[in-house]
C-alpha cells in the first residue's frame, strides 16, 4: 500500500481547489460558447447553482466540471477545447479534457452525451442541451433545467446523486409534488429520497 503523505492545515489550498473548478468550468464553457457549440452545465456545478439561487449557505463544492453536450459536435467540441489549451484523453470509458498533459481526471471537464443512456442498465437517456437557461447577468454559461438536473440525478442514482437530490429538497427546489411528474422508476426513487431527508 502507497504511503499518504499529510501536509499541513490550508485554508488557502481549500480556497484554490474551489477557485480552480470554477475557473475551469468559465474557460470550458467559454471556449463552448466562442464556437457556438450547444451544451450545458450539469452534474455537481449545476446543483451548486441551482441551490445557490436559494440558499447561498447550503452550497456544496464540488471537484470537477461536467458539460452535456452532442455527440455529433464531439469533433468541434474537442477542437475547441483543445484549442482553449485542454488535453484530450478517454480513460475508463469517459471522454475528459485535462487541465495540462499531467492533470488527474479530478482536475478535468468530463463530457456526458445528450440523448444517450450514460450506462446501459439506466432507465431514461439523458436530457437534450436544449433543456437549458441562460445564467442571468452571469459569464453566459447555459445550465440544465431543473426538471431535467433532477431526471438525471435520479436515473444515475449513485450516492453522490443521491446526496445532490438531498440539497436540492433540503432547498426546496424539490418537494412532494414532484414524484408524480416523473417516470414510474424516478418517481419512486424520489419519494425514498423525500422520506429519508437525512439519509
């Protein structure tokens, strides 16, 4: 087993993690937008906004950058990614753009394919781009809507997932009306979530 080397107590390598997704998550969907590329933010980026348009309090950072776009643009979305200085690599079955050529995965914009299921046994393909709204007054990022955040979170439903739906309740922006405007299968997983709000 490697050997965990423990540095000192950082609030300011706290603060640059943070800075850093948030910063690559500007420059990605930049470079997106300068090539009139369709896509949006999803995964834990797009949760954080959403909560945040609540409750600033309850927002949870998150480690990478997740943007749904086609996969008929993945020729133009890798050029001008790479042209925005990102790596380009597919490494256990996911397509990522590194930050620099030694960058982790951690440190990187994953893509999720609209329209598709991300893994087999999921019962619902993931959401069009167009199922997205503009960042009001913000740096022009487009983001998932919230019906379509939530059919996504629930179709995956891992236990990151599910800790995202959980913010999303504990805000609000979810609550007991919306079991029954989903599929069967999501709808009951909702009300799980719903019953159980502290896990």
């Amino acid at each position: 087993m490697a050997t965990v080397i423990i540095g000192p107590f950082s609030l300011e390598r706290v603060v640059n993690a943070v800075e850093k997704v948030r910063q690559r998550l500007l420059k990605a969907a930049g470079a997106l937008r300068s090539a009139n590329i369709p896509y949006a933010v999803v995964g834990g980026n797009a949760v954080a906004l959403w909560v945040s348009r609540v409750d600033e309090s309850a927002v949870r950072n998150t480690q990478d950058v997740d943007l749904l776009v086609r996969r008929t643009d993945f020729t133009a979305v890798k050029m001008a990614l790479e042209s925005a200085g990102f790596v380009y690599r597919h490494t256990a079955g996911l397509d990522v753009f590194l930050d620099n050529p030694s960058a982790t995965p951690r440190e990187a914009v994953h893509l999720v394919f609209a329209n598709e299921k991300v893994r087999p046994q999921e019962p619902l393909k993931t959401p069009d781009v167009t199922e997205s709204e503009e960042y009001p007054g913000g740096p022009g990022l487009r983001v998932i809507s919230l019906a379509a955040l939530v059919q996504i979170k629930l179709t995956a439903f891992r236990d990151k997932d599910r800790m995202h739906l959980r913010d999303l309740i504990e805000v609000g922006l979810i609550n007991a009306d919306w079991p029954a405007r989903l599929a069967p299968e999501l709808g009951q997983r909702l009300r799980e979530l719903l019953n159980t709000p502290e896990g």
